[in-house]
C-alpha cells in the first residue's frame, strides 16, 4: 500500500492531495498526522493526478507533511448477530467496554438498491400502543415514517415510547413458535446531545431493550462529517440483522437535521452550486439512498422499519429537509408545539399526520373490519371542530348550531380521550377503536356519512352508558 | 437496452481522467454526442453529454463506488436506444429499459447489482405471426404487416421499421418466430422482423397531429365531471406530499379506458412501484376483465436507483409508448414525478458546473418539458392509423409552492391542470383535487362526446355545478366571519347543496370496491341527484318552509352513498323520488 506525503490543499473538512496511480471513487484513506494520530476519510472525487477526501474526524492537526494512505476498498461495516446489545461510535467502532467484536462478514455501507420487482409489499401492521398512530396513521411493518418535530418537543419520547411498545400481534398469538422473527431496534444518534442520549440510553437500560438493540451514538461534539457515514452505518447492521438473520429490525434516526447540516457543510467545502437554502442539488438522492433502505424482500423473513426523527428549522415543513423526506417516507407524524404547550402525551396532530402503507395494513383479518371507517370519520369530524374552533372566537359558541357545538366537544374529547394518553400507557388497536367508537357516539347517527351503516348498528352507543372505556358520567 | 455491438476500432475506446459521483470524464474516446458508453472494468452502462477538446463527459446509469482513473471506456457508436417488439406489455423496466425480473435472476440477489446488462424484450421468446401482407403487396414505412398477440388484450401490430425504405412483399409466413427472426422479406434486400430499436430522445415520426376531440374517461368523477382530459392530451397533477398525487396517477392507470398504460416511476417510493407489481396483475381490466397487466407497461426507477437511469426514463417511456400509438393504439403515459427527472436534470448539470438557472435548475428546463409534453397528442400515424399518447406528469413542488420553475414551467404546456391541495388532504377529502383552481382546456371540444354519450345536457349540468361550487366559497368567506346561522335562508341551503357536491360527488373512495371506478352515466346521474335535492328544496323553501326543516329531511344524506351502489340506477330512480316526496310533503 502506497504512501503519499503530497497533500496540497486542506480546506474546511477537505483534503486534496497528489497521486499517481488510480484510486477509486468513495475509496476509504487513512490519514496519519505528524503526532501520530490515525484519521479517517473518504474519496470524494478522483482524477489522474488529484483526489479530494472528505475527513471524517476534521482536518485539525492535519499539514502538508501528513501521510495519506488508501486502502484500496470502500468503507465497509463488519456485522454479526454479536453486536446486538452493543454501543457503537458514529464509524462503528465499539465504546462501551465490551469485548472485541468479531464481524462475521464486512459489508459496503453504501448498499446497492433493492430491486423493486424484489421487494415484498409491506402490508403487516406494527401496533405501537399509541392511538394516534395505531388508530389514524397506522405503521406496518417496512414501512419508513419519519417524526417532523422541532426543537423543545418531546420526540425522543415518543420515539421512545415506539420502540418500548412496538409489537405485532400476530407474534403474541403465536408465543410459543420459537421459529418466529425476533424483534431488534437499531438506534443511530447523529449529533444529538449528550444528555438526550444518556435518556435513552437509560431508557433502554430501564426496559431492558438494550439486549436487542444496537446503538451508534455520534454525538453533538463529534465530528459533523462522520454523521455523513453513520446512518449508512445504522442501515447496512439493519439489513444484515432483518434480510439475513431473519429479525425485524425497528431503526430509529436521530437526528436527520444534523445529517444535513453535514452534507451541506462537505458541498459548501467543496464549492459545489448550493440547492435551496445551500443545501446540495443531490440531497434529495441521497436522503433518497437512506429511507429507500427500509422495506422487505420477497423470500426473506425479516423486515427493516425506519422512524427517522428531524426537527423542523422553524417549525416549518416546507423547509427543504423535512420536504424532501415527506416526498420521500411513506407518512410524516407530526409533533405539534401547540398540543405539547396543552399538555397533551404524545402532542401528536394527527391532521397533517400520514400514513401512506395504512389502507393495505388494516381491516379485516389485519386490525378490524370498521377500522378504515372509524379513522376516515375521525378525521372529518376532528377537522369540522378545528375548524369550527376558530369561528367561536369570533361569534362564541352560543351563535353555532346544535350539531357544531357537538362537533367542537368531539374535538375537545379527541384531544384529551383520544390523543393524550401518557408516554408510559399501551393500548391495543380494539381499545383504540372503542375510545374512537365512544368519541364519535357523540355526534348523532346521520353525521357518520364514512362509516357504512353495518358498523353503525354493531358499534354506535345509542346512551353513554354503553361506552366501553370512557367513563359515562363524564 | 440491448448490449450494442461495440465498434471494432480500438481507437474509438478511451481511459477514464475522473469519477465524481455518476458523472465520469473519458480521455481520446472518440464517441458522438448521446453516444452509449460502457464505463470501467465493469462495464457500467453511460450516456456522453460533453464533448471537450479531447476530453468527453459521461454520465453513468449504475453506482460509481470504487470506479478510478486509467480504466477503459468503451464506445459502442449507438445513442441511448430501446427495443421495441412483442414482450413490453407485463414487463417491469428500470429507467434504461433493463427488465427488472430478468435482472433478479442474473444478479441473483434482491439488491440491484452493478455491470449487468439485459434486453429489453425476451429475444429468444417465440411469438405467433400471423402477417397481413402477401407477396407482390408494396408497403411503406411504418405499414403494417403482420399481428402478434401479445396479450390477452392486446394484438401487437408488427410494423415495417420507420426508416426502412419499404418495397414490394418477396415472403412472408405465418408461423411462430422470435423477434430477432425475418418475418416479412422486401424486394429492396430489407428484412422485416418483430424487433425494432428507436432511440430514446428522438420522437418517431408521423403523419399529422390532430385536434384530440374524445375524452380520456377515468371513471374519476372530478376528472371527468370537471375537469376531463382528451385522449392525446396533456395533464399537470402538482400537490404537495401526502395530497394524493400518487393515488390519483394509479387510479388513472388502473381505471383509464387507454388501450395501453406506460406508468413511469421516477423517482419515488420503491414500495409504491411493489404495490403497483403486486396489485396490477390481480386487477381486472374494467373494459375486459382481463388482467391490468396485460396493457401495462412500467418503468421503475425509484429514488435510490442511479440518478442518471433516472434522467432518461421518461424519454424510455414515452418511446414505448409512442411504439404503441404507431399501431393505432390509445395510450396514457403517467410520469410519477416530472418534478425528480427535473432534479435528475439538475444535478447531473451541476456536476458539470454548468451556469444554473432559476432555484439551480439548468437553463434549458422548460425546453425539455416542453419537448417531453410535445410527444404527446393525437396522431395520424405514418401507416395512416390513428392513434394518440396522452401524458400525465406528476408534479412534487418543494414544500407545495406552485411557483417553483418546475410547475410553472409545466403550467404553460399543459391543458389539464388537476391542482391538489394539502388542506383538502388533510380533512381525508380524496381525491383532493382543488376544484377553485384546477382547469381543463379542453372541456369545450370533449363537449359533444359526452352530450352524444351521456346525456345531452352535460355541459348545462356541469356548469350548475360549478357554479353552486363558486357560490360556496364565497359564502364560506362570509361564514368564516358570522357563522353560518347569520345567513339568509337560501345562501343556508346553497351551502347545503353545495355540501353534497363536496361530499358526494367529488369525493370519491379509491379503496372501496364500488366507488373505486364512476362511469360517467353514474357521474351524471349522481349530478342529476343533487340537482334534484337542489330544485326541490328551493321550491319548499318559496312555498315558505324553514330551511332547517329542508335540510334535515331523511332521504338527503342517502346522497353520500350514492358511490358506493353497484345498481346505481334504480337506487339514483328511488332516491329522486323520495327527496321529491318528502319536500313536497313540507308545504
């Protein structure tokens, strides 16, 4: 392996330096700085003469006499079933102590793409526990549905509460079929803080759920452009523990914002023509290149789920990463300030909220036959009372009709029955459904045009008193 | 694309100077501009875009990981091409028309492995030929000669290649015969088989482009009872994401009465593209009740696949399809998104740090949608069938603002714009399709099919609608600041009707078994309905019965469930007659 002390450039997290034989795009180098410190990088274009390397560690320390080596591959992820109950840096290096892992094959991070024709469609629904999502915008199983949240929300909570109670209830039924897919949660944190990973990892701790995770912690202080690497860390674990150890891999990603900010800070390095707002033109391709990486594959038992977190600069999501992912994941789940500030647990707004893969993974013989219904009335009623919410301050509710003001105590009861149900409570879709059933017995009869009018005789309580979880007398 | 024979002349082959991303730069190849090159020891399908002093730019279809100076390119002298011939109906492609299942089982894993090379039709698959000419008949270009079936469906019409000179008929067999074969000899020497290739960006030719007077019928109320679209015509479908975009595309190619269905998947979800291989050949046909698939065609190039592959589906889809309308056929192309082969566009210009235009996209963007949209239409072909293309392009406009360069640049060639809406999205009101500010230009010419098909007063009843849909927002403005119960009694009752309107009739479920597919009798006689409700109820209310008394009549809200008869008929006969009977009864 060649040496070359011909470094001629170092600008921001970029290196250029002089060769003269070929080296391969996206080929990985290793860079020794006079102290003896060991840094890592990646091709980022190749000519004849000059190749420019992205440092993953930053270029501190780095000068012209820095020795600069490649090592003839792209960047691989050593995997094995033993990393489950591991914590990983964000290159994949062990911190937490353990024993040396002992990889039972090197895979390339970048992963080639699933060939669509190859791809099982997902249709198998993942109960969460939290109604918001199990009732209204229901997650199956390969599906990718990103938290839009923004800062100061409690997302990691959620995220949390996800990955605590995700289940599929076909599992329980089956207990005993030890042949069955276990379940596995891969966590990569990308720029997060110290603290809001020690909660989860005291969580994880707390729930035991350690034991079947993986964890890539690459945090606030370390290096920007190594988050560049760690998802792409994250997801190639994830399909060698989904596609050829049979798990179902839950992968949470937090956060993609910091992600960005790192593409961004390589492109702006490399003077490349900026997209919207100086992000990269090719940003879409390459959160694309992420997310695509969930799904399932025909013939293969398991399956990769992706709940990738990002905050939302400004609350806004026609900023262009949380637009390009919701054009991207099937879904967005909104985390709303205004619903957090009102207290509410999980203050998800399930309006903007959406669940693309939801039509095929409920119904009959997959949640309950009424379930389509039930959410398409929820949604309509739940949009009539915000609706109506901002006419009442103006008129007040004595000016409304009858039915209006049911309309508004509907949407008051679905925020506080429905919507707030606590980070630590698991409900199952059938409890989910009766609150929802409960709720909607509050508008009469004739306003559930969406639901079709069998559900109406089986479900609708003519008095409160055939409420089945919310107390009559409130 | 089939592996073109590559030139003899080594000289022509070059040596790659430097590799970022998907864009490759060759030393001394000697290749033309569109030339199709294969890149590196792999042999990684490219496409030449820049010829400079004796350096020449490439962009390459697959993963460019690992890929380094001083490794050859080779140029095989043929632009971008796709074979054409029985085969392309029930077949899945990737953007440079490579069958995705064939690929499965070469590559023999599920990911998408690089340097592999497929035909785009089964070359050894023999076909039935039953030819249409005998010896001593004369054809010419683009004529006819002999018909395949395809499918269940379709006939597929083998055709004297364009650019053939065509002559006096020497032979020609029946029998079976794989494309690659000579089913029809000329006089002139030239040799007619099922296999023909045409490239990519070039448009075949024909005859004459004619004014589109037949609609292009969906069985979506709103798009037909709007805003319909002629066959050859063109259709914008902008909307933010979650506002049903992709929904509405499948609807159009599940329900369409196209004879033929290119879907192009640019761009998006690759679980969307398995939902669409998985539903469609379980679909019936609603013309036949044959399989979907058995008309469909699809190009799958979801938004991981290479970003070049990506640049060029849409120019591999509207080829076949145009394939397709030279036998006199009526195909519907969907492009779901034209605004990621935009993207595409733009990135592969900023790697070659051309000057961007408007938001970094390149200069010549509007000419490439307008020459993509151009394709369409309908045609008198060179054989002197008749046959049309109509497009259908998606649009995602970042963070749903419709004056971003993509959009507005479609806005000005389209004449179908079906607008979605985020909000209507987000009250579960599908398809969401804005009626204040979508259009359809050519209502006024596809009048008279549906007054001839349908119903005579047609154009009358549709403009009712409109207007009671104008009316309501209007007044929703006034509500907005009053609340409804300060109106006057027949603005109450206008917002009523006009609740049935929304509600009934342009809402419309894609996952019910029944509403999923409207024809236009049902279209018309749920109009019909409303209208009725309307006529009577402002009867009741003159002869002076309350308007709460009008609207809380028991028969109204059995409007909402029109959609979902499968006897439409005799429930729209019913109903009419109730509403009537009970109004009446008021006064």
């Amino acid at each position: 392996m060649k040496e070359y002390q011909t470094i001629t450039e170092i600008s921001g997290p970029l290196v250029y330096a002089e060769v003269d034989e070929a080296i391969g795009y996206d080929e990985i180098v290793e860079i020794e700085t006079a102290q003896g410190e060991t840094l890592r990088g990646q091709v980022l274009e190749s000519s004849e003469d000059v190749v420019a390397i992205q440092v993953f560690e930053g270029t501190s320390g780095i000068d012209r006499d820095a020795s600069v080596r490649f090592l003839g591959e792209t960047m691989k992820m050593p995997v094995t079933e033993d990393l489950l109950g591991r914590v990983l840096d964000g290159s994949g290096r062990p911190i937490d102590d353990g024993p040396e892992i002992v990889p039972e094959e090197r895979q390339d991070i970048v992963g080639a793409a699933i060939n669509p024709y190859s791809r099982e469609y997902p249709e198998e629904f993942i109960e969460t526990g939290v109604s918001a999502i199990d009732g209204m915008n229901t997650l199956v199983r390969g599906q990718k549905l990103p938290i839009f949240s923004s800062s100061g929300q409690p997302h990691s909570e959620l995220a949390m509460q996800i990955a605590r109670q995700a289940s599929v209830p076909e599992e329980e039924e089956g207990g005993d079929d030890e042949e069955g897919s276990e379940f596995a949660v891969i966590f990569g944190a990308m720029g997060i803080t110290q603290e809001e990973a020690n909660e989860f990892m005291e969580d994880f701790e707390r729930t035991g759920a350690l034991e079947r995770s993986v964890v890539f912690m690459n945090l606030a202080d370390d290096p920007a452009v190594e988050r560049t690497v760690t998802p792409r860390m994250v997801l190639t674990t994830a399909e060698y523990l989904a596609f050829e150890k049979d798990y179902h891999v839950l992968v949470i990603l937090t956060d993609m914002t910091n992600y960005c900010e790192a593409l961004r800070e390589i492109g702006a390095a490399r003077e490349e023509v900026p997209g919207r707002r100086g992000y990269p033109g090719y940003m879409y391709t390459d959160l694309a290149q992420l997310y695509e990486r969930a799904g399932r594959i025909k013939g293969r038992d398991g399956s990769v789920t992706q709940i990738p977190i990002l905050t939302m600069p400004g609350d806004d999501d026609t900023h262009p990463i949380p637009d390009l992912t919701g054009y991207i994941t099937e879904g967005q789940i909104y985390v709303d300030p205004d619903l957090n500030s009102q207290g509410l647990q999980p203050p998800i707004n399930v309006l903007p909220s959406l669940s693309r893969l939801m039509d095929d993974g409920i119904g009959e013989g997959l949640t309950r036959a009424d379930h389509a219904d039930v959410k398409d009335q929820m949604f309509a009623a739940y949009a009539e009372g915000e609706d109506l919410r901002d006419l009442v301050n103006i008129v007040g509710r004595e000016a409304l009709s009858e039915l209006d003001n049911k309309y508004l105590d509907f949407a008051d009861a679905f925020e506080s029955e429905f919507i707030d149900q606590g980070f630590e409570t698991n409900r199952d879709i059938d409890e989910t459904l009766s609150i929802g059933w409960d709720l909607l017995s509050m508008l009469p009869k004739d306003a559930l045009n969406r639901i079709d009018e069998e559900f109406i005789e089986e479900h609708y309580r003519e008095d409160e008193s055939e409420r089945e979880v919310l107390e009559a007398a409130d | 694309m089939s592996k073109a024979d590559t030139t003899d002349a080594e000289t022509d082959n070059g040596v790659i100077q430097s590799v970022s991303g998907p864009v490759v730069t060759a030393r001394d190849l000697n290749a033309r501009m569109n030339d199709v090159v294969y890149v590196g020891d792999e042999g990684l399908m490219g496409e030449v875009i820049e010829i400079e002093g004796d350096l020449t730019t490439v962009q390459v279809y697959e993963e460019t990981s690992g890929v380094g100076p001083g490794e050859p390119v080779e140029n095989t002298g043929e632009p971008l091409s796709v074979d054409l011939g029985p085969g392309m109906l029930d077949a899945i492609y990737d953007g440079v028309q490579r069958p995705l299942d064939v690929l499965e089982g070469k590559m023999g894993s599920p990911y998408l492995d690089r340097g592999v090379d497929a035909p785009g039709i089964d070359l050894e698959e023999e076909w039935e030929f039953e030819p249409e000419v005998e010896a001593g008949d004369v054809v010419e270009p683009g004529d006819i000669v002999g018909v395949v079936e395809e499918t269940v469906t379709i006939d597929h019409k083998v055709m004297v290649p364009p650019d053939y000179e065509g002559g006096e008929v020497v032979a020609a067999e029946a029998g079976s015969f794989d494309v690659t074969e000579t089913v029809v000899e000329l006089d002139n020497g030239e040799e007619v088989s099922m296999h023909q290739e045409w490239p990519v960006r070039e448009a075949r030719p024909a005859n004459d482009k004619k004014t589109p007077r037949t609609p292009l019928v969906s069985g979506q109320r709103i798009l037909d009872g709007l805003f319909p679209i002629a066959k050859g015509g063109t259709a914008a479908i902008p909307g933010p994401f979650g506002s049903g975009k992709t929904v509405t595309q499948h609807q159009l190619a599940k329900y369409a009465d196209a004879d033929i269905i290119v879907y192009v998947g640019c761009g998006e979800r690759g679980n969307e593209m398995t939902e669409v291989i998985e539903d469609f050949p379980e679909l019936e046909d609603p013309a036949n009740g044959n399989p979907l698939m058995a008309r469909t065609s699809l190009i799958a190039n979801t938004s991981n696949m290479p970003v070049a592959a990506r640049e060029s589906c849409i120019y591999t889809g509207i080829t076949i399809a145009e394939y397709y309308r030279d036998m006199g056929y009526d195909v519907a192309l969907m492009a779901d998104s034209t605004s990621r082969w935009a993207e595409a566009m733009r990135e592969i210009s900023s790697r070659l740090e051309e000057m961007p235009g408007e938001e970094g996209y390149p200069a010549y963007l509007a000419a490439r949608l307008a020459q993509f949209y151009e394709r369409a239409g309908y045609f008198e072909n060179i054989n002197g069938t008749e046959g049309s293309v109509s497009a259908i392009g998606a649009v995602s406009p970042p963070g749903g603002d419709f004056s971003e360069p993509v959009t507005q640049n479609t806005l000005r060639i389209v004449k179908t714009f079906w607008a979605l809406d985020a909000d209507l999205a987000e009250r579960r009101h599908f398809p969401s399709i804005n009626w204040n500010e979508s259009y359809s230009l050519y209502k006024d010419q596809l009048d008279p099919w549906f007054e001839d098909e349908v119903a005579d007063d047609w154009a009358e009843r549709r403009q009712w609608a409109v207007d009671v849909l104008d009316e309501e927002t209007e007044l929703q403005e006034i509500v907005q600041l009053v609340g409804k119960d300060a109106l006057p009694d027949d603005q109450q009752l206008t917002l009523e009707v006009a609740r049935y309107l929304r509600e009934a009739y342009l809402q419309q479920n894609a996952f019910h078994p029944v509403d999923t597919f409207c024809p236009p009798e049902k279209t018309y006689l749920m109009l019909t309905t409303i209208q009725t409700f309307n006529d009577e109820a402002f009867d009741a209310l003159d002869a002076g019965v309350p308007v709460e008394e009008i609207i809380d009549i028991d028969s109204a809200p059995r409007i909402n469930r029109i959609g979902v008869q499968e006897d439409y008929e005799e429930y729209v006969e019913d109903l009419k007659a109730e509403i009537t009977e009970e109004l009446r009864n008021l006064y």
